[in-house]
C-alpha cells in the first residue's frame, strides 16, 4: 500500500490483456504518455526534463508466469510503472488522470490494480481525522460492532414524516441513523430542515429511554452546496457527515474532511463503484477505488458490499478490503469498515467471524420490515450481536428474545 523505496515516485500496477508483439515497448509508451506526453523530440524535452518527470516501466509479470514457449493469444501481464508524484502533486483529480486518463495516442485497455505509496505522497493528504478509534469515542461504544440503519423508503418523504421514521427505528437497538444515498437535498426534504426535524427525534428518544442514536446526515453534491449543508448538519447538532465519495468526488472529499470549522466523522458510500470496477480490462480494481482513496482523502467509514445480500462481490475481496481500510501500512489513520447489503440478524455471526468488532453493521430493510415493527427491527440485530459475542447460537438466544424469534421466523436460520 505504500512503500519505503524511491520517495519521489509511487508504483501503479496494472493487469493487461497481453497485446499481440512487444508487450513491454507498449508499457514504455504508455508511461510516457501519461507522464510527459510524448516520445518525440520536441523542443522542451530535454534530458534532464525525461529523466524527472517521465513514467518508468519497473516490472512486467506475465500471469501464469511463462519461462519456455511461444507466448498464449489469452495471456495476461501486470505492468508496474513508477510514476513521478511531482507530476500531480496532492490532487486526486491529477493523480487519477495521471494513471487511468488514457489519451488516443497512449491507450491501452488496462485495470489499474494496486498503487503503492511512498510515505511522503501519502502523507499530503488528510487521511481520517478520527479514525476507528475516534469514532468509537465519539459514540461511546467500545467492544462491539456499531449498528447503523437508513431509513427506508429511501425518499419521497417531508422531514416531519422522516423524523417520525427515525423516531420509531431509534427505539430500538441500532446506534446509528444515517440518510439512504439516494435522498440529498431535494425541494420536499432538504437538509436544512431535515436535520432539525431528525435531531429533535433523537432528543425524543433520548429523554424518553436515555438512548442516545445518532444521525449521520447526507452531504453529497457540489462543493460549495456539500460545504453549506454540512455547516448547516453540524449547527443543527448531527452525529456525522455522509458523502458518496465515488460521484462527489475526492478533492471535494479531502476539502470537506480537513475543514477546520468542522469536527464531525466522514462516513463514505461506494455508490457507483461497480461501474469503475467490474470490468476486467479496464478501469481500477475495488481496493483502491473503495479502500485506498477514500482513506487517504479522509473518510473515517467506508460502506460496501458483502456478497451475501444479492451483489455478487467476490468473498475474498470482501474480507481483504476490512483488512485494508484497517491497515496500519499507511501514514493515515485507519478507516472503519461498513457492510451492507441485504443484512439480517442471520448474517450477523458471519460478518463478526469474518471481519472481527471493528466494522459497521449496516442494515436498512430487515429494520424497518421487521414483522413487529422498526424497534424490533434494531433490537433483533443488537440481540444477534450480543448472542455472537457471548457465543450462544441465535436460536438458543431466541428462546427468550421474541424480536430476534421473529426475524429467525421470517428471514430464516443462522447463516
């Protein structure tokens, strides 16, 4: 993730589809186009300009590994190419055109894999100003995984009919109450009312139960807008910021996060990452586009899918990326991981098996369609994550929890 190497330059590797001829003459081109911008002698190009500023091929791997033999038509090859961060400076914008903005002249069809950092680029950018540990100290809540729901529908409500929805779901076992990606700051909702409406639920819950839940408010949109709406979240008292990191933007992202006037978690939705990264030869692989840049960029959350609710992200990958948002690899704090995707309280053991306390439990429908109701939507995920820590199986637990009973009843066994 970032290495101890050359300070001045970062390594971007890349997984192509091996071009007919001379696979690394094609590298070489594509790293000086991307970093100089051409291979002919024009006048401004001197020696001394090549060797400081043009893209280096390090390394090229053919995947499986060939010693003998003519070369496969379906071969694979991963580029490592040194690119000079002087180049682009501390702008994701450049940094990004830098490695993926393949002109006419230099394309070539490639996903961009892994970067490795040299620890004087990473430590330009913001990086999460809490951290696992600063949330956690912020909600209070220690040695367990935190819950959080949004609120479904995802839209189409006016605040009073939100903060009516966010009241009923706070009762329950849930710590965090965040906006459905899709509702920003519409005319019938906006954030500026919204938010007042939201934080009087959770005053109501507060003195009614002495529950504290809190509100992590929608954000996303352009910046001067995203900058105005979180003064006005953080006025109004919210618990945190939520962006989508993927279409708003990681300069906007590390504007937001670094922002002096404010002190309040970033929590960072992936929606839209799959259209950058599911394409085999093309754009970035899912550990940089949703582990690495928005942790550089300063998001203390990151959402993203398991493969258990319907999107089928490779298992592996799922567990991996937990691993990398917490890696201490990094001169940044580490970011705490978020799942989602068609959670019940069924799903709870795994998650916890698989990626340990430290995550975000994120589920939306199986609260609010709990059989009896949002509060026992969230007390039957508090009850699963209570019986997985004490190492009772959910449906021993169930015999004396009636909400956790129900959901086993209508979503079925332990998974």
């Amino acid at each position: 993730m970032f290495h101890a190497g050359d300070s001045n330059r970062l390594l971007a590797t890349y997984a192509v589809r091996a071009p007919q001829g001379d696979v690394l003459a094609v590298a070489r081109k594509f790293a000086t186009g991307q970093t100089v911008g051409t291979w002919l002698p024009v006048p401004g190009l001197t020696p001394e300009a090549r060797a400081r500023h043009e893209g280096r091929v390090v390394d090229v791997l053919e995947v499986p590994p060939r010693e003998i033999g003519p070369a496969s038509d379906e071969r694979y090859v991963l580029i490592t190419i040194a690119f000079p961060w002087e180049n682009f400076g501390a702008s994701f914008a450049q940094l990004l055109t830098t490695l993926l903005g393949n002109d006419a002249s230099t394309s070539v069809q490639a996903k961009l894999v892994s970067l490795e950092l040299p620890a004087t680029f990473a430590g330009q950018f913001p990086g999460p100003r809490f951290g696992i540990d600063g949330v956690r100290e912020r909600l209070g809540i220690f040695d367990r995984p935190i819950l959080l729901n949004m609120i479904k529908p995802c839209l189409g409500f006016t605040p009073e009919v939100g903060a009516e929805l966010f009241y009923e779901t706070a009762l329950g076992g849930v710590d965090l109450i965040k906006d459905d990606e899709l509702l920003g700051d519409p005319d019938y909702c906006p954030v500026s009312e919204r938010c007042v409406a939201y934080q009087q639920a959770a005053k109501r819950v507060f003195e009614e139960t002495g529950r504290k839940v809190g509100y992590l408010c929608n954000v996303s949109g352009p910046p001067k807008k995203m900058r105005d709406n979180a003064l006005r979240a953080a006025e109004a008292g919210v618990t945190g910021l939520m962006v989508n990191f993927v279409f708003t933007g990681f300069d906007a992202v590390a504007e937001l996060a670094a922002d002096p006037d404010l002190d309040l978690p970033i929590f960072g939705h992936s929606a839209g990452a799959g259209a950058l990264c599911e394409a085999a030869e093309s754009g970035t692989d899912s550990f940089v586009l949703i582990g690495l840049l928005p942790r550089l960029a300063g998001i203390d959350i990151v959402l993203y899918n398991t493969p258990y609710g319907g999107y089928p992200y490779a298992r592996e990958k799922y567990i991996l990326m937990a691993e990398r948002l917490k890696s201490e690899a990094l001169p940044v704090k580490p970011s705490m991981p978020a799942v989602g995707g068609g959670i019940t309280p069924q799903l709870i053991p795994r998650l916890m098996r698989e990626l340990g306390n430290d995550i975000v439990i994120a589920a939306g429908g199986s609260v609010q369609g709990h059989p009896q109701g949002a509060k026992a939507g969230g007390d039957a995920l508090r009850q699963a994550v209570d019986a997985t820590l004490a190492g009772v199986s959910l449906k021993e637990y169930a015999a004396d929890h009636a909400e956790l009973a129900a959901a086993l009843a209508a979503w079925g066994d332990e998974r």
